[in-house]
C-alpha cells in the first residue's frame, strides 16, 4: 500500500499536475503518502493556500516532507511549535526558520517569507482580515510558494482538520504515551469538495506517518 | 615563456616579513591551561588542542570519543570563533603599537612587513625580543615569532620560533612536509606520488605542476620554492570597490553590529563578484561617535589563491567589530566610551577570481556544513530574511536547535538568523529522565495551572515520596467543564538542581489522555498542577 502511494506521489509529480508547472519536476510539493489520497493534485500544489486546523502534529507532518526535499520552510506567528517533535518528524531544524512574534507586521513578514520559502506556515492573529488572508494567498501563487495557515480560512483550496484522535500506551498509572491513530479530514473547493476522510498513525510506533487501515479513505 | 618568467622574477622579490603566533590561541581563548590537557571542540572533532594534549595522543581533527579515550582527563571546551577573535584583539593592538601595518591571518597569527621595524629597533633580534616582551606585559599571552622572505615563510618560521637569514627561505622550507601547505587533498594526492618534504615538490618542474595539478598548486609550488606568498595575479583594488555605512543611531551592541556586519560583507562579495574578482586582504574601518578612528587588516588564509566568501567577509567584520566592541572603545568600567557611528569595508588586495569563493552557504566555515543542501534559492532565502530582520531586528528570527537537557524548554536553544549554529558539549550525551518521544507537538512557553481531581471530584496529590492520593479522574482547564482522563501514567520525579538549596526543584511529571482524545503533559509542582505541553 505504502509502495504504490509513493509510487503514485511520485509519477504525479513527474507529470507535473497543478498551477504553475512551467516547472514541471517541481510543481508540487511532496505530502506523506499515507495523506495522498486528500490531495487531489497528489502533494501539495506550488501556489496553493491550504488551512490546518488544531493540529500542529499534522503541520508538523506536512512540514517534514518538504523539509527532507529538501526545502526550506518558515512559520510566522507562534512560540508553541515543539522542536523535538519537528526533528522526530523529520523536519531539518537549519532550513525551518521562525519568527514567532511579528506583531503588526505579521503579513508583511510572511509576505517577504513566500518571496524565497517554500513553505510558510503562518499563525494569523484572530483580528487577520480578509483582505490580508486574500493578498497573502495571492503572493504565494504568484512567488510558487504554499502557504500553510494553521487555523481557519474559508478560501484555501483544501482544510485540514483532525475529527478523531485515539492515543495509545497509557493505561491507569502506568505506560506511556506511543502511537496516535488520527482520523484527518480534508474538505476543498473545486475537484476537492467533497469531504475525504483518511485514518493514519501520527504518529505509529515508529514515530512515521502511515495508514492505520488497508482500505481507509 | 618570457613573460612568465618576467612575473617570477617579480614574485621573488619577497619581501622580509615577521609573523606573530599564539601557539593553540583557540584553547588559551577558551581558558585552558597550556599545561594541563585541554582541547576546543567544534563538530564533534578536536579543533585545537594544548601541547599537554598533544603529548597524550591528542590530534587536530580527532573525534572527541577517541581523543578521550587517549586522555580521559582532557577538559573539552566548545568552540566560538567570535571569542578567539575578540580576545586576540589585545594582541594585535599590542603588535600594532610597535610594528604598524599588521595583518591578522587568523586569530592566533599575525603577520607584517618587518623591514622598517627592524631598522628602527636597530636590527632584527631586537624586534623580535621588544615584541615579545611587550605582549608578554600588556597582554599576558605567550608568543611565537618567525622571520623570513615571505609571509608563508615567515609563518612556518614563527612555528619553528626561527629567524631564517635572507635569502634562504627555500633551504629553509624544503625539509618541511608537504602537508604544511595546508591544502590536504593536494598533499595527499602528493604523498601518494612519494613527494613528501616542501623541497621534493618544488623540484618538480613548475610547468608539470601546472598542467597536471592547476593553477592553486602552480602556486603552491612558487610557495614551496619560497617565492612571495602572494597569488601571481594580486593587485591593490581601485577604491571604488570599498563599501561603507554610516550608522545612525550609533551602533554599541554586538547583536547589531553582526547584523550590520552581514549586510556590508554582502553588499562587498556581490561588488567584487560583478567585476570577476574576489578579494584576499580586507580592511575594516570604523569611527567611533568620540571620532577614534579604528582600522585593522585581515588577511585570507596566508596562502591561497581563492578569496573570502561572503561569509568569510560578514566573520571577520562581525569579530572585529565585537572585539572593539568590548575592548578598544570601553573605558575601565566596561561601559562603551561611544558607539559606532561608521564603518568601511575596503578589499585592500584582489585576485582574479578563480571560480571557487561562493555565497554564504557554501563556505567551509561556520554555518557552510549545515547548510550544505540547496533547496529554494538560497540567495532569495538569505535576502528575504534579511529583510524580516530589518524589519523587526536580528534576534527576531531564529532557528532552533535541539540539545540535551531534561526539561523541554532547556531542550531548544534558538539562535537568531546568521548565528553559527553549534553544538554544546552536553547535547550529544543522554539525558536520564528525558521524556520518551513522541515529543509533543505544542510546547507552552509558560506553563498553565489546571486543576486535577479524583473520580470524587476531590483534589489529588502527590507526596514528596511520589504517592499519588487517588486516581487521576478529571482534568478541568480554567473554568471550562472538566473532561474525563481515561489514561494516565506516573509521576516521573524531575528533580532539578538538587544541589542548590534555593534553586531546587522537585516536580512530578505525568502523562494524561482525556476522553476527546487529546494527551497532555502536566506536572504537580508544590501543590499545583501545571499543564507543559499538549500531545496534539
């Protein structure tokens, strides 16, 4: 299962489906292969705005597999990001640049950021406007950067959002917390509408990202 | 033919030069006692070490686990190039004083034009024995010193604390090995071919040399033959190359000024760099708000016919200017006497450029290793970020680094953008009472008080033996409705700084799972509970 969604991630990507493909080996940004079935474009589309909700894990995740690229990515916005679970996930701290406290200038920040990065994740403050929201997009698609919002934005072309959580390893008193399986939800505009639904570990025992279930999704 | 015999000719016109050494500066920057075995770590590798050390089996290059096992009593310190640079300032000030025109090699090794300077104290040994008098006074610090035709020579010289009689710098080099030329992967090739001494190689016919090896080994062999150690193709810049920045407000603070630093080395590398050339000694001049004027040379490498990268240039501007920083404008008390309110970068001496000097990333220095993978645009990223820190200051941007250390935020170091980012000694070891991963993937900054209850809805505790007095049951976060705990495992004691009666700690960690499926980390710390980190 896991050889043919990798397979399958990387034939997309020589193919080079999504916008902005006049690079076409580069068009889309890998996602972990136990997600591909919630991106249609097979990874993550070069210009794309995608939103995770309440789950720096899963930001986490779909860092990493830009990351090991491997790429450079930034995040905007937020102290709370843990940094041994970025290096757990794969994420090379030297290329994973962060301002924490923008303040004001919080989308003039990650505008200059989408100018180079390949990813920005972003933490809007709750009095982000939409017309900020609405010209950031606009810079990642014209620089060929994804912008990463964590939280909500109706215009992002796929949310994310975790609709079931189960850890595993702790009983009363004793164990310790080892393997999460997660339900990640995915609900898009255009060839995305529909809502997909996919159960993954995140993470499994071995600390990866991987299907829980054979016929998932 | 002709010609480049006429170019020879010039070349060997060396001019008598003196160099001053601090023999192991990066150990005695760091405190160690030449005495007692004590090395400077960068990389996981021996950088430096005393000659204590080296006596022990101790090398250059070693990996920290095989010097140890050698000498198991060596003192290992980490490596900070700012520091072995800022330290090194008083000795230069103190050479300065008496032979001007210094160039700073490295920090550790200066080297000067000595002609003029010896006539003045009436002849060489007197030089040499007033220099070494007056930094023993002023500074404290022991030098080595080497006179020669040359600034190769001179160097090799002052590690053989040697006056070598004008004209003899060849006889002088040629027992020497061929790995004094400082380029390994030339000496290796060498040594394999048997041409093992300074003198077996520059016996080679210099056109073999150049068709076979290249130019830089061309001119490794001039070196060994003891011509002037200066690339062929050297010229004084023409003015306009320099770049300068007058700072308003005055710049006093280290932070800044590396920021400063960066910007400038930058704006210079990509000055030379349209013109095809990349430059080899650079000066750095500045003027402080009470109008001293400072100036100090840096010279690349002694030997080598490639530039300074960019990175190089930003280094020594960043470790000059932290040297007067916090010596030559502080009075007495440590406070600066007046900030700097101009700087000038100017390339005193340029080469064509060889192809080889590349942008910040790529250097062997510093950052160089870490970042030697090449995604996006690199120089994008750099701009980019350049701009963010002008925005909201250097220390703005960070990228973290994780060491050792049993509590999460002990765990990360953040480290402002253009920082090196090293490694301290305890990050590699293993920390006993570390959390098992998955780490969490949300880290409070400051811990948050919660409120833990038994399935009575009676408050639960934990004793100073780790006796918890009930179940844990209910987790209530403010004044929200409490959630049902269907797992939990505990208490893991995190005793810290045990030592210190005032600053001791002694706290209970637990893992909990509620029923919406979230997991925590809290801890119970002198009759509260806290909440660390969420496993979300």
């Amino acid at each position: 299962m896991l050889h043919s969604a990798a397979l399958s991630a990387d034939l997309l990507e020589r193919v080079g489906v999504g916008v902005g493909s006049f690079r076409s080996d580069d068009a889309v940004l890998p996602v972990p292969p136990a997600l591909l079935s919630l991106f249609p474009g097979g990874g993550l589309r070069r210009g794309s705005t995608i939103t995770v909700s309440r789950s720096p894990s899963l930001v986490l995740a779909l860092t990493a597999q830009v990351s090991k690229r491997p790429g450079w990515c930034a995040e905007v916005g937020s102290p709370l990001l843990g940094s041994a679970a970025a290096v757990e996930a794969g994420i090379a701290l030297e290329r994973f640049v962060r301002v924490a406290e923008p303040g004001e200038q919080w989308a003039t920040v990650t505008a200059s950021l989408l100018e180079a990065f390949d990813l920005v994740i972003v933490h809007p403050p709750a009095r982000a406007g939409q017309g900020d929201m609405r010209r950031l997009s606009a810079r990642a698609r014209e620089r060929s950067a994804v912008l990463l919002v964590a939280g909500a934005w109706e215009g992002a072309m796929v949310g994310l959002s975790i609709t079931g959580s189960k850890w595993q390893g702790l009983g009363a008193g004793h164990g310790y917390l080892r393997a999460r399986q997660v339900e990640v939800q995915a609900l898009g505009r255009g060839s995305a509408a529909r809502p997909q639904r996919v159960k993954v570990w995140l993470p499994g025992i071995d600390g990866a990202v991987s299907l829980a279930h054979e016929n998932a999704a | 033919m002709a010609s480049s015999r006429a170019v020879r000719r010039l070349n060997n016109r060396a001019v008598r030069t003196l160099a001053v050494w601090c023999p192991d500066w990066p150990v005695v920057a760091a405190g160690g006692n030449a005495d007692e075995p004590s090395a400077v770590l960068a990389g996981g590798h021996i950088f430096a070490c005393s000659a204590a050390a080296r006596l022990e089996g101790v090398r250059r290059g070693q990996r920290r686990r095989d010097a140890q096992s050698r000498c198991p009593e060596l003192a290992v310190y980490p490596h900070d190039p700012s520091r072995d640079a800022r330290l090194f300032e008083q000795v230069a000030e103190s050479v300065e004083a008496l032979v001007p025109g210094i160039e700073i090699v490295r920090p550790g090794l200066i080297v000067v034009a000595a002609r003029g300077a010896a006539r003045y104290y009436k002849g060489e040994l007197p030089l040499l024995a007033k220099i070494s008098t007056t930094v023993a006074d002023e500074t404290g610090r022991d030098v080595q010193l080497g006179l020669a035709d040359g600034s190769f020579a001179a160097t090799q010289a002052a590690y053989f604390a040697h006056i070598v009689p004008a004209g003899e710098s060849a006889k002088f080099l040629a027992p020497q090995p061929i790995r004094s030329l400082d380029r390994p992967e030339l000496a290796d090739l060498l040594v394999r071919l048997g041409i093992r001494t300074l003198g077996d190689f520059a016996a080679l016919p210099r056109a073999d040399v150049l068709a076979r090896f290249g130019p830089d080994a061309a001119y490794a062999h001039d070196l060994a033959h003891g011509f002037e150690a200066r690339p062929p193709s050297a010229r004084s810049a023409p003015p306009d190359l320099a770049v300068e920045l007058a700072l308003d407000p005055p710049v006093d603070r280290v932070d800044t000024a590396t920021f400063v630093a960066k910007a400038l080395a930058e704006q210079l590398h990509e000055r030379l760099e349209a013109r095809g050339l990349a430059c080899i000694r650079i000066s750095i001049e500045a003027r402080t708000s009470n109008g001293e004027q400072l100036a100090r040379s840096w010279r690349h490498g002694g030997v080598s016919t490639a530039g300074f990268s960019a990175l190089a240039i930003a280094d020594r501007t960043r470790w000059q200017l932290d040297g007067w920083l916090s010596g030559t404008i502080r009075s007495d008390d440590g406070q600066p006497t007046g900030g700097m309110v101009f700087l000038r970068l100017v390339p005193d001496e340029v080469v064509a450029d060889a192809g080889r000097q590349l942008s910040l990333w790529d250097s062997t220095t510093g950052l160089g290793s870490d970042f030697s993978a090449r995604g996006a645009d690199v120089e994008q990223i750099e701009r980019a970020l350049a701009r963010v820190q002008g925005l909201l200051g250097p220390e703005a941007v960070v990228t973290a680094v994780v060491g050792g250390g049993r509590e999460l935020a002990e765990q990360v170091r953040l480290v402002p953008w253009g920082e090196p980012r090293e490694m301290l000694p305890g990050d590699t070891c293993p920390w006993p009472g570390q959390l098992p991963s998955p780490s969490p993937a949300t880290v409070l900054p400051e811990a948050r008080s919660v409120t833990v209850t038994a399935v009575d809805g009676s408050p639960v505790e934990v004793s100073d033996r780790l006796a918890v007095s009930a179940p844990l049951h209910w987790l209530r976060i403010e004044q929200r409705a409490p959630i049902e705990i269907v797992g939990w495992a505990g208490p893991w004691p995190l005793d810290t700084h045990w030592w210190d009666r005032v600053a001791a700690r002694r706290r209970a960690r637990f893992q909990l799972t509620t029923v919406d499926g979230a997991g925590w980390l809290v801890t119970f710390d002198s009759g509260r509970w806290l909440i660390e980190a969420v496993y979300d």
